[in-house]
C-alpha cells in the first residue's frame, strides 16, 4: 500500500521540486489588444507568441498566441506597468514599451505591429509553426493532432494510439486512464455503431483534435466510468473555392490504402461542403491459449492456435450546407452515407492432451465470414447570437441509421493422435443481422449575466433502438442443414433518455467556479423474441457537477473537480443470446445487469512556461455495482465469458503529463498514468483471486522540425503490468517513427511512417490458479505497418473573418458536423 500511494502522489511531488509559485495582487483588470502582421507581405501572423512581462524584474505574467488574422487580446491583467515581447519563428522579436495599465486607461490597443524576417536564423534552420500539442481547460485536455506525422496515412485507431491517457487493444476497444468504459463521441455526438468500426473508416487526416474529458459537467452525457473522448472532425472554414486531397499506401503483412478528398465553396451567405473518403484494407491477427483444466473426473490440458485476416471496404460520402441568415443566425444541414463491406477468415487448431501432456484429439475449425454495414446520418439545426456578446440559443437534431448483416460458415474436422477422423466433420452456418437507429436532439442556452457570471441550460433527447437476430443451423448425416433452435433467437433493445440540466459559472479575482446539475430519465425495454423473455428497467438519476479553479500566479493553477456519472449496460452486456464462434469460448450477455454508477474526484495542477508545460492530476472513483467481465469453466470444460455487476470498487490514479520545448525546433511531450483499484469483498464469486488490481502506462513524444521543410516525429509506449481480477495482464510496449516533408510551396507534403518498428505491440493474459483452471493467452495483430501519404490543399487558403463563435458542447467548433 505505501508502493501504491507514493506513486499516485508521484506527479505532485514532480511539480513540486520542479516549479515554485509566482504570486501577484491586485484586483483592479485591464486588457491589452493588437494586431500582428509580416512588414512584407501586411498578412496576419498566426500563432505569434506575445508574452507581457513586469517592468521592474522582467517576470512573466501571461501570454497568448495570434489569430489566424494576427490578431490578440490579453484579458483580465492587473492595473501595473509592463511590456510586451512579440516573436515568431523566422522573425525578429520585437518589444513594446511602456504598457501601462491604469485606472484611467485600462484598456490598451496597440493597434498593428508588424514583424520583419530574420535573416540569419533562416540560414540555421528552417521550421513551420505547428499549433500547441496540448491545450488544457477547466473541463477538458485538447490534443492537436492536425498536420502531425503520426495523423498520416493510418486511421482514427492509429490518431488514438498517439494520444496520452488512451489505450487501443487488439479488437480496437479503447480505453482512457486504464478503464475501457469510456464514452466516444464524434463531433459531441454518439457514434451509432462500434467505435472502432467507425474509427477504422475515417482517415486519419480528417481529424483535427481529439479532446480528452475526465470529469465531464453537467452539460455533457454523463455515460462512461472515465470520461468522454471527443473526436474533432476537420471543418474548412475559408472564403472562395478550396480543397483537400489525402492519399496513402501502408503495408504490414497486406497492403491496405486511405484515400479522401474534401471540397469547400463559400460565396455570400452560403457555404457548401463534400466529402469523400475510402479505405481498403486487409489486416492479419493470430494467436494461441493454453488451458490446464481441473475437473472432478478428470484433468486435461487445452492449447489454441489461431490465425486469419479481415478485409475491409469502406466508403463514406458527406455534404453539408451552411446558411447565414444575418450576423446573428446560422441554419446548417448535412447528410453522410457510409457503405462498408469485408470478409475474413479465421483458422483454428485445437490440441487436447493429458495432464501429462500426452495428445489425447485435436480439431481444426475453419470459419469464413463475410458483411455489409450500410448506414446514413441527417444532420440540421441553427446557431443563435444575440446582442449581448456571449448569449446564444443552439438546436441541434441529428439521425442515425445502420444496418449490419453478417454470415459465416463454419467447418471443423477432428483428428485422433494417428491421424484418422473419430468423429464425423461438423458443418454449421450462421447469419446475423443488426438494424441500429438513433436520434438525438439538443437544445443549448447560453447567457452571461455579468462579464463574470455565466448561465447556461438545456434539454436533451437520445432514442436507441436495437433489432439483433440470430439464426444458425448444422448440417445432419444427409446432409440437409437443420436449424438449431435452442442457438437461435432474436433480441429488440430500446432506449429512452431525456435529460434536463444547468450550470452557473462565477470568475473573481484569483478563482474560477463552476457548478452544474442533470436529471435525467431512462427507460430501457429489452425482449426475446422466441422465448418471450422481457425486461422494462426504467430510473430517474441525478447528475451534480463542481469545479473550483485557483491561480497561484499567470501561469500556474490549482483544480478541484467532482462529478457524477453513470454506465448503461449496452445491448451486448444484455443480450443472453451465446456466441458460438469458438466452440471453446462461449460469449453471454446478462439481461439482469445494473447501471453503473460513478462518483468522480480529481484535484489538478497546471503550470505553464517558456520551455516546460506540466499537467498533473491525482483522481478517485468509486463505482457503485460494478460491471465486470468474468470468465469462469463448465462442467464440460467450455470457458463462458460473461457479464455481472460486482458490489463496490474504489479506483484511486495520478497523472502526470509534460511538455518540455528545448529548442525553438524541438518538442517532446511525456505522460504517466498509474492507477490502483479496490473491489468490496461482498459480491465477488470464488474465482476472483485479486481484490486489489493496479497498473500503470507511460507515453513519450518526440517531434523535431528541421530544415527545408521537414518534421520527424517518433513515439513510444510502454504498458507495464496490470494485475486485474482473475491475474495478470502482461507488459506491451512499441515504437513509430515519422517524417514529414513540405512541398509544391507549402500546399503539399508527403510523409513516411512506420508503426510499431520492432514489431512488440502484443497483448498477453496470465489467469492466477482458478478454482479448477488456469490459462494463457496470447494475441497479435498486424502491428508492424510502413505507410507513404501524400496531401495536397488547393483553391483559395485565405480565411475570412466569419462570423461564427465557439460551442464547447461541441468541442470548440463554429459549426456541428455529423458524425455516426
């Protein structure tokens, strides 16, 4: 225990031998206004770092960067003589005297400013000025993966395997701060499908941002243990015609291949956008599970040794309109359609021998699958500003439909030790059909009661529906197939919530608070069809939100942070139906599942300097009824996996994440998330073994811009061992490297990378002695890939000053785009 509580307070201790405190008083504000441009070109200097500093010792107060018009405006400063130092890369700093903030004038426009070339820093090195990695805000960490090496040639996967805190496994299921039951959203919105069969259909050039949201307010869904990851689409938003085209070609094992092309007209009160992206791919995974089975008569030992590869189309279409009504309102529309087909093959062996390890039988099984996931989503809605700055009224209605249909056929032979058939060939087909639906409606007010005062209030609506049917039959002696009725059933899942809630946000002197509340109404049927078998859960929660912000100086404060939050079983924990793939696996869900519900505490730390920029954190959550995946031996030694709420866990973490900038042309960027877990004795069944469960991630970035244009980028993460419920889950560890090289004038640049280089990313399981098993597993995946991209941006690239404002429901963007 004393292990486990020096490493969660680890960060703290970091920062504190690293950084001391700068105070300031006053309690008078001011601001400071301007706009930076090129002495040559007069063109606005985006991303200019303007820096105000105190007149009598030089320290550093605050600092902002330029808008992509040069323009800044640092607010709320305290009354105070300072100056300003404004610089670029390739440009000489300049200095602004005499700033000085008064009573009587205490709002300064230094009007243009403008920057001259330098020379003799061009010759050393040449650069291109990429946005701050990492952003952090009262809420949420933003991490800007645009125009980096790592966002080339991969999918949306491959950007979330680049993020700090987030983990992606074998089956691409996706985890934040070591907890898989995250909340997905793209654009603000749910994706109505897997998330990773979406993420493995969008480019990963598409993706601007993505946002990390740990402790979520009461305007957001409060679904998900750990918080919410916000996928920020690219939304071009420049004058004229223009244009985008990404291409890519990677190989692993296959050669697979991302292609899209976006296309942007706006003219007066109209902006029209397209889209077009298609992806092929073919992707290889194997693996094997050795199994000891103790049972009352007998003992055996089982290996597995399996191997295939999956093979994907897919094909996604968007077009979107904006309308300007006036200055004040927007009306905007968009609608994608998205076509994905594949097929598979998997290939099964399994060796039964004796305790002894005498080979008893083995079996081969052959499985071939092929699917279509044809989907649609319709977007709309209108953005309102009224006169006062800041007060605004948002309707958003988004639907979604999907419908998946999958067959399989399945082969299998068995074997006896002398190589003759002891039993006759099992020949079986499956099909399996998904109709998913989902309709969202949002509306959102803002209204700023005071320049210090900010209240905000909405209503949601969010209806699911879920059609899942199974049929499977087996071929007789006659060879005629008959169905296997007791296999076969079809589940209906629907799901009903309304939601209500409110948030107030005070600003004074050093502090910052912000408090919200959410009700919320779900109501959940679920049915099967063939037996008859219904439940109608319904429940009323409460969802409170509170944050406390202290500054200790400009650039270093203090968070304090609870919310409360829930997980709904999903239709696959519910479902009861069995997955027969592997006949040695048996995969159920359990009707009778409990939400989740979560109580979340995080006390944080933010430092930013010149060259070094720390975000520290220590969280707890307690989660009420636990939902766990368990894994326990029929009497025939079949493993079944399957769902069941557990009593109580306590998950106690710290975070640490640092960016140290060196050199003007070189950034790094390093996490480091440990985390330590609890179960309630009450609840746990007999092949629980560890009560107490820990684990720990490291992450490091490294990027390097370089002459002519270049930018090399390499990545390594490093998992360490994860002690969980039934054993261990084993160290995986990789590295990538990327390069990238501007072209055709800046409005190109091709790229080269190569993930995973010592091909090591693997995923390993160790079950502690069961109560009559014990097993390894082992799994790989396609993890070693060589990609070459190349993007192109045409037409016109001037931004224009649009008249649209910020909506942190939805990620900071101007306008919503759908998302499935």
């Amino acid at each position: 225990m004393a292990k486990s509580t020096y490493l969660l307070l680890l960060p703290l201790f970091l920062v504190q031998l690293a950084f001391g405190q700068q105070q300031y008083t006053g309690a008078k504000l001011g601001s400071i206004s301007g706009t930076i441009i090129d002495a040559e070109t007069k063109k606005g200097i985006e991303y200019a770092t303007i820096s105000l500093h105190l007149v009598n010792d030089s320290s550093l107060v605050t600092g902002t960067t330029a808008k992509s018009d040069g323009s800044f405006e640092l607010s709320k400063v305290n009354l105070g003589k300072y100056y300003l130092r404004i610089g670029f890369i390739g440009y000489q700093a300049k200095y602004v005297p005499n700033v000085n903030l008064t009573k009587e004038l205490n709002e300064i426009e230094l009007g243009v400013i403008a920057l001259s070339g330098s020379y003799s820093d061009l010759q050393e090195v040449e650069v291109t000025a990429e946005k701050r990695q990492m952003e952090t805000m009262i809420d949420k960490k933003i991490f800007n993966v645009d125009k980096t090496p790592a966002a080339a040639g991969g999918d949306g996967l491959e950007v979330l395997r680049n993020v700090p805190s987030v983990e992606v496994d074998i089956d691409g299921n996706i985890s934040l701060r070591g907890e898989s039951n995250v909340n997905i959203l793209v654009d603000g919105r749910p994706i109505n499908m897997s998330a990773s069969q979406y993420l493995q259909s969008v480019p990963a050039s598409s993706i601007e941002k993505i946002e990390l949201i740990t402790n979520p307010s009461a305007k957001y869904d409060p679904e998900g243990t750990s918080g919410i990851i916000n996928i920020i689409m690219k939304k071009d938003r420049k004058g004229g015609f223009n244009g985008s085209l990404n291409s890519s070609i990677g190989h692993g094992i296959y050669t697979k291949t991302n292609n899209s092309l976006a296309l942007n007209y706006r003219k007066g009160k109209f902006n029209v956008s397209s889209s077009l992206s298609a992806n092929l791919s073919k992707t290889w995974y194997g693996g094997n599970n050795d199994r000891d089975i103790f049972l009352p008569d007998t003992n055996f030992y089982q290996t597995t040794r399996d191997s295939g590869f999956n093979k994907n189309n897919n094909l996604t279409g968007k077009i979107g309109l904006d309308y300007f009504l006036n200055n004040k309102t927007t009306l905007y529309f968009s609608g994608t359609v998205m076509d994905i087909s594949g097929n598979g093959e998997r290939k099964m062996n399994y060796l039964n021998y004796t305790s002894e390890r005498n080979l008893v039988n083995e079996s081969g099984r052959d499985a071939f699958a092929e699917y279509t996931i044809d989907g649609y989503a319709l977007n709309g809605g209108v953005q309102h500003k009224f006169e006062k700055e800041g007060h605004t009224l948002d309707l958003d209605i988004n639907y979604s439909d999907n419908d998946q249909a999958t067959s399989e056929k399945f082969s299998q032979q068995f074997i006896d030790p002398n190589g003759e058939s002891f039993e006759a060939p099992l020949f079986q087909r499956q099909s399996n059909t998904e109709l998913r639906s989902v309709f969202n409606s949002r509306l959102d007010y803002v209204n700023p009661l005071t320049d210090s005062v900010i209240f905000e209030a909405g209503f949601h609506t969010t209806l699911r529906d879920f059609d899942n049917d199974i049929y499977l039959d087996q071929q007789d002696s006659t060879g005629t197939y008959q169905p296997i009725d007791s296999l076969n059933n079809r589940f209906l899942y629907d799901e009903t919530v309304y939601a209500l809630y409110t948030t107030l946000s005070k600003e004074f002197k050093k502090w910052t608070l912000k408090g919200g509340l959410r009700y919320e109404y779900t109501g959940i049927r679920g049915k099967l069809v063939n037996t008859g078998e219904e439940a109608k859960p319904t429940y009323n929660s409460l969802f409170p939100s509170a944050y406390i912000s202290y500054k200790l100086s400009p650039t270093n404060n203090v968070q304090v942070s609870y919310t409360r939050r829930i997980n709904r079983p999903s239709e696959n924990q519910l479902n009861p139906f069995a997955s027969y793939a592997d006949p040695y696996t048996i995969r159920t869900g359990n009707p009778f599942l409990r939400p989740e519900y979560i109580d979340v505490y995080e006390l944080g730390y933010n430092s930013y300097g010149k060259k070094v920029n720390i975000n520290a954190s220590v969280y707890m959550r307690k989660v009420n009824d636990r939902i766990g995946r368990f894994l326990q031996l029929n009497e025939n030694g079949t493993n079944v996996v399957l769902f069941r709420n557990f009593d109580d866990s306590y998950v106690y973490g710290s975070e640490l994440i640092l960016t140290y900038n060196p050199f003007s042309w070189w950034r790094t960027t390093t996490s480091f998330n440990y985390w330590h877990s609890k179960f309630s004795k009450e609840g746990i069944l007999e092949n629980v073994v560890n009560l107490n469960n820990n684990g720990y991630s490291v992450f490091f970035n490294s990027m390097h811009n370089l002459k002519k244009g270049w930018i090399l980028q390499w990545n390594v993460m490093y998992r360490g061992k994860m002690k969980v419920l039934q054993g261990n889950i084993t160290p995986m560890y990789g590295m990538d490297l990327s390069a990238r090289k501007s072209i055709l004038n800046n409005k190109g640049s091709i790229s080269l990378r190569v993930s995973d280089i010592f091909n090591m990313r693997r995923f390993g399981f160790e079950s502690m002695r069961l109560e009559n098993y014990q097993y390894e597993t082992l799994r790989r995946w396609e993890s070693r890939t060589v990609y070459l991209s190349f993007n192109y941006n045409f037409g016109k690239q001037d931004m224009p000053r649009i008249n649209r404002r910020r909506n942190d429901n939805r990620g900071g963007d101007d306008l919503p785009s759908t998302g499935f």
